[in-house]
C-alpha cells in the first residue's frame, strides 16, 4: 500500500529534487559548509537520529537498522558537501543561492552558476531514502567537508571512522550503471629557482606563442588526444637551431590543467628570422599531424620590445631539460579496468622570467607505488638543477577485482533489468582516504548521470534519478544477507 504508492519513478524524482533544492538555497562552496551542515543535521535530528561534527567540520551520524535488519553487518554511506562554484562575472558563491529549472529532462541552472549535483544529488538520494523511511540495515552516515580542495575533509577524518563497518558506498559518481571499484592518486609538484641572467646580446626580440588549443582536465581528458601548450612550447624551444636567448615563457595556469596556450619571449640574430619563421610553419604541420583533434592549433612569431635580461644559457637548457623530464601523457592503463587509464603525468605550468623560474607538474596513478617513484625523481632532479621541491599527496583507490559489495549491486541491478559494469575513475575519490584507513574494506562509487560538472552547464539526468534510488535501496536491505 503506502511504501508501494511511494515508490513509482515520480514520487521518487519528486522527493530527491526536493531534499536537493533545500541544498540549493544555501550556499555551500568548499571550505563554506556549516549552514548546509546544521540543515542536514536538523533533518537528521528531526528523524530521531543523533548527528554530530568533528573538529573539521565533517557530519557523522549512525542510524540503527530497521525492524528485522537491526543485527545486519553496518554499511557507511559517504557524500560529500561542498561544491564547486563557477558562474558568472557577478554570481555571489558565498550569498547566492542555486535557482534551477528542468529543461529536456535535464536538472539543470538559470546558467548563472554551476549545479552542486555534484555531490548535492546524490547526498539528496541517501537523505530521501532516510526521510522515506525505508527498511537498512545499520547506516553510519558521513558527510565530508571540502572535498573538492584535494579530499581535504576526508583527510581530516577520525582514523577509526569506518570501525564496525562492512563496506563503505559513496555517492559521488557521475555515470549511472558504472560501478567504480578503483581511483586514481595525485601528486602535485612545484619547482622553483631564482634564476642566472645576463643583458641580451643579441637584437631582435621576438614572442613566440601556441594557442587554438583544447586544454582540458588532466586526469578526465589526458586520455584524449589532446596537445599540451607547454609541452609543445617546450619541444619547440629545444628545437630551435639558430641562436637564442630565453627572457620569458609562460604555459598553464594550474597544476591538474592541460594547458591550451603558451607563449615565450626570445632574443634571435636579425639575419636568422626567415630560418625562424621556417621552423615554426613546419612544426605547426608536424604538431597538427600528431594532434588531429587540435585543428585549432596555431604556431606563431611577432615582434616584441627588448627584454631587459635574459637567463644565461646554462640556465636555460637547464630549465627546459628538468621541464622535459616531467610525463605528459598516458603513460600505462589501468591493470583492472584496461580501457581506463592507470597511470598519467602532466605539465601545468611552465613559467620564466628575471625574477622566476616554476615548473609545476600533475602525477596520477591508480597505484601509490608508480606515483611515489616518479614524483621522488623529479623531486631528486629538480634539487639536483637547484631547484627547490614541493610536493603534496593523495593515496590511489586500487580496487580490487571481485567484492562482495559490488557483487551485490550487480545482481540487484539485474534483478531489475539494469546492466551494471565496474569502473574506475583517472581522478581522485574520497574512497581513496578511506581505503587508506580500512584497506580490506569493500568499497565502491556510485550515482546518477551528472553531465558537465563543475561548469554552468552541469545538468543531472532526470530519469536516472528513480532507478538509482531503487538501486541503493535495494543495497541498504540486503547488503550482508
């Protein structure tokens, strides 16, 4: 009767997009997250339940189970409750509210800022399905702050947080029907030097610049045929025959970027700018053969002002040299899930100038060893040309081949006509923290289709919302039957 008529694909859609707009009417950006806290908490609360903050700001709550499954193995059901706010020039991600709408069968923004759904929609799924009231077993509820800086909530964790727990669900994923079983880890790196320089001696300066490209993200678009603007600036550099002086580059903009432009300022020979002009209409064929996704892509020269100094050469074949030993790429798949990649490296900033020199790379990989070996040599490397190091880390998710929890969910998928696939994600999850503190713990990543996220455009996929609800309902009573 009741729990029937509350379970057709409508009332269900009506209810999630519900809890979400409450979510919506509170600004939430990362490290912004105590309203939407005490919202949850007041939900929880008014459900009986006992919700509380850590000292990070990050909600736990334990929920016994329902009648007949009390004495079931405790599941966590992890989301996170940050966002991440881009929009337009005078959107407010402090004071502003989300104002959604549907448009063809999409979820989606006035355009003015992104959506949240991420993971806004699925913490939306897990408190429905609370407030429904429908048979679980044992829940321990984590809601984690500032995931989108880096994981950081989850870091920030309790290290006994999953004590007591069978498997750990998180709600965070973006394809619905892919069950992720594995993320990648990250290694941001930064190098930096106050470099050698000496008045030009040559007279004519000139700016190179590459752009039209694609850029991307360094761990979802790695695998896309994608050129690199500072790789392809560099390789240009180490290309030049004719004698050059460096005075300035600049490529990228962050760490886990594919950067789309670059551009570097040189000192050449007056009589050696035909040979110049040569070299770079033939490296534009060579670069757009090797890319043919960068039809865009664009090799030029003009002429610039006389640069006040320029790095000695030592300096310079220096720089491009530690440059040139950073990965940019795919450099191995992904040893459970062979279409995904495993292992990747980035340039992201390549930048020089009088007063600095900074090359910051991006390492990914879906084991921590592959990751630590590449980054401790760029590290060695880098000291090694003077250069100082940093370095800052977050553990792969490994997954494993076969689990009882994603097992689960594929025969209660197919009990309901649903083809589920395991996955894994070139990017960083939260179940990569917690693996850390429960290696042998089944854990998976999962959720509805949400299209475009962290952009104006992001959307979710209305008729995915139903059958994933059902889905993790049907998880919450029978995992450890």
């Amino acid at each position: 009767g009741r729990l029937l008529a509350m379970w057709d694909a409508q009332t269900i859609e009506t209810g999630v997009l519900e809890e979400f707009a409450g979510l919506c009417r509170i600004p939430h950006p990362s490290g912004q997250e105590k309203a939407i806290a005490q919202h949850l908490t007041s939900q929880l609360e008014a459900l009986g339940f006992s919700p509380m903050l850590d000292h990070a700001g990050n909600l736990l709550c334990d929920i016994p189970g329902s009648a007949g499954l009390e004495n079931r193995p405790r599941l966590a059901v992890q989301a996170h409750m940050d966002m991440v706010c881009v929009g337009a020039p005078d959107y407010k991600p402090s004071s502003d509210p989300i104002r959604t709408k549907i448009q063809d069968g999409f979820l989606c923004t006035d355009g003015r800022s992104s959506l949240g759904a991420d993971c806004g929609i699925g913490l939306s799924a897990i408190m429905y399905l609370l407030q429904a009231q429908r048979p679980h077993v044992p829940l321990r509820i984590i809601f984690t702050v500032d995931e989108e800086r880096g994981l950081a909530g989850a870091m920030k964790l309790d290290r006994n947080v999953l004590e007591d727990c069978s498997g750990l669900i998180n709600l965070d994923g973006f394809h619905f029907g892919d069950l992720m079983i594995s993320s990648a880890g990250g290694r941001r790196q930064t190098f930096r030097r106050a470099p050698d320089c000496f008045f030009p001696m040559l007279d004519s300066p000139v700016a190179l610049s590459i752009s039209g490209l694609l850029g991307g993200h360094s761990g979802d678009d790695i695998a896309a045929g994608r050129a690199n603007a500072a790789q392809l600036l560099l390789w240009l550099l180490q290309s030049v025959e004719i004698p050059y002086e460096l005075a300035e580059v600049h490529a990228g903009t962050s760490h886990n970027a594919i950067p789309s432009s670059s551009t570097a300022t040189i000192v050449v020979d007056q009589r050696d700018t035909e040979k110049l002009q040569a070299l770079l209409d033939q490296f534009q064929q060579d670069a757009r053969r090797m890319y043919p996704v960068e039809t865009g892509l664009s090799v030029q020269f003009t002429a610039a002002a006389m640069p006040a100094s320029v790095l000695t050469v030592d300096e310079r074949d220096d720089f491009l040299a530690l440059a040139g030993l950073v990965p940019c790429g795919v450099q191995e798949m992904h040893p459970l899930v062979s279409d995904v990649v495993g292992t990747s490296g980035t340039l992201g900033v390549l930048s020089a100038d009088s007063s600095q020199l900074e090359i910051r790379s991006f390492l990914r990989s879906c084991q921590d060893a592959a990751m630590e070996a590449q980054g401790d040599f760029l590290a060695a490397a880098a000291e090694g040309f003077g250069y100082t190091a940093e370095s800052d880390t977050y553990a792969a998710w490994p997954g494993v081949s076969e689990d009882p929890l994603s097992t689960l969910l594929i025969q209660q998928g197919a009990a309901m006509g649903l083809t589920l696939r395991k996955n894994a994600v070139h990017v960083g999850l939260e179940p990569s923290v917690f693996h850390q503190l429960a290696p042998d713990m089944p854990m998976i990543s999962t959720g509805m289709d949400v299209l475009s996220p962290h952009s104006a455009g992001e959307r979710v996929r209305i008729s995915t919302i139903a059958p994933f609800v059902r889905l993790l309902d049907a998880c919450l009573q029978n995992q450890g039957n």
